[in-house]
C-alpha cells in the first residue's frame, strides 16, 4: 500500500520511480501474488465518513491529494454500510497495472537486502519485512526492530452458508442504498449455542510461538481466542455483538450473539467472517466455526492465520521528513513506520512520495500541519509519541491538537468531531496549495 501510493505520488511530481518488489520471486506468509498493494488481513479501509470519524477523515485528505490507493478503492468499492470495503483481487490488479503503465514508473522483481548508501530511496515494506532487510535495518539502528502479531481472519464460499438460518442486513440498517442497508450477512446464536462456541475456542489447538518469542498483539486485530480469554463475554460486546439487528427467520426473538461476514469480492462468491482474526490450527478453525448457525456445511477458501510485524521505534529514528535520521537519503513508510492499517499506511506512503519528490526537485516542502489526519500521523511518529512506550497506532482524534471552546463529555462529541474535520479540511486544503505552488 506505502510503496504503491509513494511511487505514484513522486511519478506524479515528474519524478522517475523504480519499485523493487521482491514478490512473487520471495513470497510471505500472507501473501498470495506478486500484485503490488495486495490486501490480505481485511477487504475493508474502515469507515468513510469524514465528518465524524478519523479513518475517514484520512480518506478525504488522501482522495483530495489524488491518491491512487483511494481512487482505486473507489472503483472497486463493495457494499459495507457506512465502510468503505473492496474487491480485493480486483483491486490489487488495477494499480499494479496503473504503476507499471505509467511512463515514469518501472518495477523491478528483486528483493533488497541491505540499505544503500547512494540514491533517494523509500523503504515501505509493509506487514512482512523480510528476515534479511530486517536484520540489515537492525545493524544501522542499533536495535532490534520492535515485533507484535497480526491475525488473518478466514474466508467462507458463499455457495455453502446455509440462508435458511443466515440473513442479509448492515446493523441498524445503515447505509444510503438497499444494497449497503444488507451488506453483512448475520449468523444469530442464542446463549446455549455461543456458550458452547466459547467453550470450543478456549479448548481448540492454538498456534505455538518459537521459544522465548512473546507474542504481542495490536490491539485493533487481536485473535478471537485471545478476547475470549479476557472474558466469556467479550466477543458478545465486540465482533459478535447483536445490536442493531432483526432476524426476519425469526423477528420475535432477540439472537443473543451474531456472527457477521462481509462480501470479500464483487462476484458475492465469497465473504470473510468479520472481525475473527485467529492462531487457531487450520483443523480447530474449520471445527469452531462450522459451529455457527449458517456455517455448519462452510467451505474455507482461506482459513485464518497468524504472522508476525515488524515496525520501528519511529520517533528516535525518523526525522518529521520520515528521513532515517543516520542516513538521510534514505525514508520510510508504511507500517514498519509504526502506524496500524491499510490507509495510514497509504497515507505515509503518500507523504513520503511528496516529500521525496519535493527534495529530488530542490523544492522545500515541510509536513502538513498536525491538524490534519495525515498531520497528526506523521507528527505522532516522528516524535509524538513517547519512544520508550512507542506501539501501532490507527488514525484517531486523539491525536489531533485539542478544538477550543468546545464541549466535552458524550453530548459534545458530534460537534467536537465536525470541529476537527472541519478545521482538518480546511489546513489540508491549504497544505496542497501550498505544495502545488511550490510545483508549480
């Protein structure tokens, strides 16, 4: 996602691009092609409101600084309520074939295995750094990149969930068009049955981690066994939660828990279980799953599965340029850079490419004001946060300078949001004209 929006920004700017892509020459746990910007976590870049959510906020900054990654998800945007989610398939083919058409862009299969000392260079290198450039990185910091652990979450056939039990509707209806008001498809669970899907969890065989590796996990993907050991009733108030819904099978009877899927491509012909990220074993997953009203004849077309990240202690290593403070002519962007995500990661590719760009052209461009999504990004990682607790973070208004004079408590949230929003637009606007000027 980095690499791909970086590369199309700087080419954008004029500026030649090679994109040094090690797949499918060296291939990664998650991944299944050589596509560049492939997903494999999720299908979804989350909500696109941007008046009232962070996340979506960031897509309008990104859609108003003409980002690939956007336009493209756009094209192949799936029905997902107030989400925005893709054709994953159709997505990752499209800006492979956009980059490697545009005339100043050529991509290179190879995998690189150390930092260079001459050229502009962006490492983006998303989820799975490789063993080699990770351990080359780790030479020229002085420490181990820091670690934690990404969950994948299964794939079902359409074809194989039983409707008789199953139906389709977005919670609480959401959604302009009847095709988003049902873009989830819900398996209910009374109490018996989800007790029983608990118990299961908690007993089913579980990934095992090398000795004396600790697994640590972000927060915003963290294995369903793992939430359910915090508690019986975590999944009910989270991923299985069942508010906001009626089943038309039975309209009468409040479901106790829920399972939900979202369409994984435009076809319909499959659907991913949301939000059941998983170290279950291949053969666990297909028996605690198949116990889910719906699910009970499910066909995989891929299981879930656990993997792990590597990310940096960003605000020691980066200068707020994303500039490797002991070798400057070297960036990085992307999720090693230590934000959590498919668009922060875009949008630190977008960033980068900019300022890149900027630099090759003897332009001077400073980073947009922390105001703003990507702003507030960029700020938190490149000296923000406090190095010595630093982990992943999405995009979220905490991040953001405070709004005076507003409300606070629940009842001034509305308007606290549209505040940031508001003012985030405004200094983003700004921020572009002021780096097209300098293009100009």
């Amino acid at each position: 996602m980095a690499g791909s929006e970086a590369a199309w920004q700087a080419a954008q700017a004029g500026v030649p691009v090679v994109i040094h892509e090690m797949r499918p020459a060296v291939g990664t746990f998650a991944h299944q092609t050589g596509n560049l910007a492939e997903m494999v976590c999720s299908n979804s870049f989350r909500s696109d409101d941007s008046e009232q959510n962070a996340v979506g906020l960031l897509h309008w900054e990104m859609r108003a600084a003409g980002s690939i990654i956007m336009g493209t998800a756009d094209r192949h945007r799936l029905p997902a309520g107030g989400a925005l989610a893709v054709d994953r398939d159709l997505f990752a083919q499209d800006i492979t074939a956009a980059l490697r058409a545009h005339p100043l862009v050529s991509v290179t299969d190879e995998e690189v295995v150390e930092l260079p000392d001459t050229g502009h260079w962006i490492f983006a290198t998303g989820p799975l750094t490789s063993p080699a450039l990770g351990q080359a990185i780790a030479r020229e910091t002085g420490a181990d990149a820091l670690a934690f652990f990404d969950a994948i979450a299964p794939i079902v056939y359409a074809d194989s969930i039983d409707m008789s039990q199953a139906w389709m509707q977005s919670r609480y209806d959401k959604g302009e068009t009847e095709e988003e008001r049902t873009a989830y498809l819900n398996c209910p669970m009374d109490k018996a049955q989800y007790e029983a899907f608990i118990n299961a969890l908690l007993a089913a065989d579980k990934t095992e981690f090398h000795e004396g590796e600790t697994a640590t996990y972000f927060d915003g993907c963290l294995p369903i066994e793992v939430m359910a050991e915090r508690g019986r009733e975590t999944l009910r108030h989270g991923p299985m939660k069942p508010v906001g819904l009626t089943n038309p099978h039975q309209p009468d009877v409040k479901a106790y828990a829920v399972v939900q899927l979202r369409r994984d491509n435009k076809l319909g012909t499959l659907f991913n279980i949301v939000g059941f990220q998983t170290k279950m074993k291949y053969g666990a997953q297909t028996e605690v799953f198949r116990m889910i009203p719906g699910l009970q004849e499910a066909r995989f077309a891929r299981l879930g599965g656990i993997h792990r990240n590597t990310f940096m202690n960003s605000p020691i290593l980066l200068d707020s340029s994303m500039r490797l403070r002991s070798r400057p002519n070297i960036r990085f962007a992307g999720q090693i850079t230590g934000v959590e995500g498919y668009v922060e990661s875009a949008s630190m590719g977008l960033l980068a490419g900019r300022l890149a760009a900027a630099e090759l052209t003897d332009r001077t461009l400073t980073p947009p004001p922390p105001t703003t999504a990507i702003g507030a990004l960029i700020t938190h990682i490149s000296g923000g946060a406090e190095a010595k607790t630093f982990q992943p973070m999405n995009v979220n208004f905490g991040l953001f300078p405070p709004v005076e004079g507003l409300k606070g408590g629940r009842r001034g949230r509305k308007d606290r949001y549209k505040a940031y929003t508001d003012r985030a637009k405004a200094d983003w606007t700004n921020w572009l004209g002021e780096s097209l000027s300098e293009v100009a």
